[in-house]
C-alpha cells in the first residue's frame, strides 16, 4: 500500500518547535478557523455523531445528537452514552466495564422514549488515528452515527395498515358477491312458492306455509341489509363536502339511538355549552361516528351508568367528547382499537372504529381515545372548522 500522503497543515505541525512567535500565532488562528469551519459543517448535518472513548464516555458530539439522545452539550466529556440510552446498551449486550471490544461494525434499531418517542438507526464503527505523522495507527474510541428513522417507519406502518384495509374491503366486496347471488336466488324462488300457496285453498295448512315463507322472506331482507350496510362501511367513497351543524348532527344521532339507551339503563349528560361553529363535512358520514361511538359506550356501560358529551371549539377546531364509565379498555389492547376485525365485544364485527378514523381523517379531523380498565372510556373528536378545512381543501 502506497503511504499517505501528508497535507500542508500536518506537514506545518510537524515542525512547530521551528515556529517563531508571529507564525505560531498565524497557526494558531488557522487552527481555530478550521475548527469552526469542521463544528459548522458538522451542527449542520441532520444525522447525529458521537466520539466515544472508554467506558462509553461521550468525547464529541454535534448538536444533532445531542437533540436525538437528550443530553447537554456542556457534559460532553463526562456523559457516558450506555446511560443515556440504556436501550442501545442492551442490545449490544455490553460488558460490566462499557466498552465495546472486538467490534469491526455495529448496526442497531433502537426505539427511545427520551426525550421523545423515537426511532433511531445507529451505526458504531471503531476510529483509528496517528497521535504523530508516521507513527502507527491506534484505536481511539469508537464513531458513532445516529439518524433519526421514525418518519419512515411511521409510513412503512401506515402503508401496512393501508393494506389491511384494502385487504379486508376487497374481502368484503368478494363476500358480499358471492352472497347476493344466492339471496338473489332465494328470493325468487320464495316468490314462486308464494304464488304456488295462493292457489291452495285457504286452511291451517295454507296459513302455516305463508307464515314460513314470510319469515324467510323476512330474513333473507335482513341479510340483505347486512351485506348492504356492511359494504357502505368499509367501501372508501369521497365526501359530500356541505355546512355542517355538528350539533344538529349530535342530537339527530341521540334521538335515534335514545329508546336503545334507555331501555340499557343508561344516564345521559349533554353539555353543548354556546354551540360549535360551523364545520364542513358529509352528513350521513358525521353521524355515522356519532352512532358508532354511541354505540360503543352504550353496550360497554351497565345499567345505571352515565354517557356524558360535552363541546367545545378554539380558533381552529370544534370539538366533541363522549365519555362513559363502563368497563374501559384495557393498556394492551389500546393500540389494537383501529385495527381491522378487532373487537373486544361478543359478537362484535371489529369494523366500527376502523371507519371512525377513515372518516374523521377524510374529513381532516382527528380522533383521541382515553381508557382505563373499569374506570371507562373517553372519545375525543376534533373537527377543523370550516374556514380551515376551506384552506386544507384549498391546499389539497
């Protein structure tokens, strides 16, 4: 291997004892600018990087870094970055004493909660100086590259749960196909009996078949209407954009499902305070959250529990708040409440917040959830208003 080669400046330090005072202070003051120069260009770069000695101790950071790991500038030197993201610690399965030993390159994905919930790719790959020009290289620590890889992997998720959605809608419309057909079928021919046992004479017999044909008739019109209703929900379909009173909404929903709340028992606290402003939206879209949500608190809550709704709104967003104080849901299975075909009901088809959120994200809105076991539920829904949906649509 050919040497390298050696650059002016080192070639300059290599005879520093020869220096006169002016020259050594014109080295001096391009030493400085040169650093400055290297920590500019380094603060600017979106990755972070570390220099860490033994033990782990952080020597060099960018301020990069110091924003993706948590720690101050001012403790570089004494911090040591085994402490300041344990979770990477772990992973490499390190030693009591913290260093990393015959490691030629580490590549890592570590998820930290501090400062903030991150996704963070770390690349670790030892660093090799000469302490003089011609001495052999040593090792002095360790390199250490942070990028900050949450943005993706939030897409990636979304771009999966995408695909679920799509996969559970193609499976509906497939479904509900190869049902129609049949029912098609069926009531066709429960038409042609029905002709057949008018020409019977009237008796118990002609009465007995009529009230069977009527109940299947009865039942394959509710099938119907489950397939019908089935695939409204899931099917994607643009919003029909109009001034929406929420309230109006809220209210039309309530009336609906009164007689179902209070045959359940349930107590009912609404606190509209002044109203909401007016927001655009689809209206059969709107209630259809409304009646989800509902729905939900009303099978989730005993008799004698309480459903609370309260409004309010700011500058930019109206907001609506369906509280019960029913069974909750529990930690684990939080994440899981939007996913689709989960259901932590008996009988229940899973689908009921899925559409929620597409709507309420169709709509521009947003929707939060606060649950604790036993205590209950908390639903927030967060509408723009109609002057910033105008913008957002404007935008879009």
């Amino acid at each position: 291997m050919a040497p390298r080669k050696s650059s002016p400046l080192e070639n300059v330090l290599g005879r520093v004892d020869d220096l006169d005072q002016q020259n050594l202070a014109i080295l001096v003051q391009r030493l400085a600018r040169e650093r400055r120069l290297l920590e500019t260009v380094f603060n600017t770069i979106r990755e972070g990087i570390l220099v860490i000695g033994k033990g782990g101790v952080i020597d060099y950071a960018n301020a990069a870094a110091s924003g993706l790991v948590g720690f101050q500038m001012r403790d570089v030197g004494r911090a040591v970055l085994w402490k300041c993201v344990p979770e990477l610690a772990r992973t490499l399965h390190l030693d009591g004493d913290g260093d990393l030993h015959d490691l030629s390159g580490i590549s890592r994905e570590v998820e930290l909660t501090y400062p903030q919930e991150r996704v963070l790719s770390v690349y670790i790959v030892p660093l090799h100086i000469e302490v003089a020009p011609g001495d052999a290289e040593r090792e002095a620590g360790h390199a250490v590259i942070l990028s900050d890889i949450t943005e993706e992997k939030e897409t990636a998720r979304k771009h999966l749960e995408s695909e679920k959605v799509q996969s559970v809608i193609d499976l509906a419309a497939g479904v509900a196909h190869e049902l129609g057909n049949p029912l098609n079928s069926i009531t066709i021919h429960l038409q042609l009996a029905r002709k057949e046992t008018l020409r019977m004479d009237k008796g118990a017999r002609r009465e007995k078949l009529e009230k069977a044909l009527g109940v299947c008739s009865s039942e394959v019109e509710r099938l119907d209407g489950i397939i019908k209703h089935f695939l409204e929900a899931v099917r994607p379909s643009e919003p029909d954009f109009a001034e929406l009173d929420l309230v109006a909404v809220l209210e039309e929903s309530l009336e609906f499902l009164g007689q179902e709340i209070t045959d359940a028992g349930l107590n009912v606290e609404v606190d509209m305070g002044s109203g909401l402003p007016p927001v655009l939206g689809d209206c059969n879209m709107v209630k259809q959250v409304f009646f989800n949500i509902l729905k939900n608190a009303r099978e989730a809550t005993p008799p004698g529990g309480r459903i609370s709704i309260r409004t309010s709104s700011d500058d930019q967003f109206a907001y609506i708040q369906i509280a019960d104080n029913g069974q909750g849901i529990s930690e684990s299975d939080m994440p899981k409440i939007f996913r689709p075909y989960f259901t932590t009901k008996q009988g229940g088809n899973g689908l009921g917040m899925m559409v929620v959120q597409r709507i309420m994200r169709a709509h521009g809105g947003r929707i939060g959830m606060d649950s604790r076991t036993g205590k209950g539920t908390v639903v927030t829904l967060q509408f723009p208003q109609k002057q910033r949906r105008v913008r957002m649509l404007e935008q879009g």
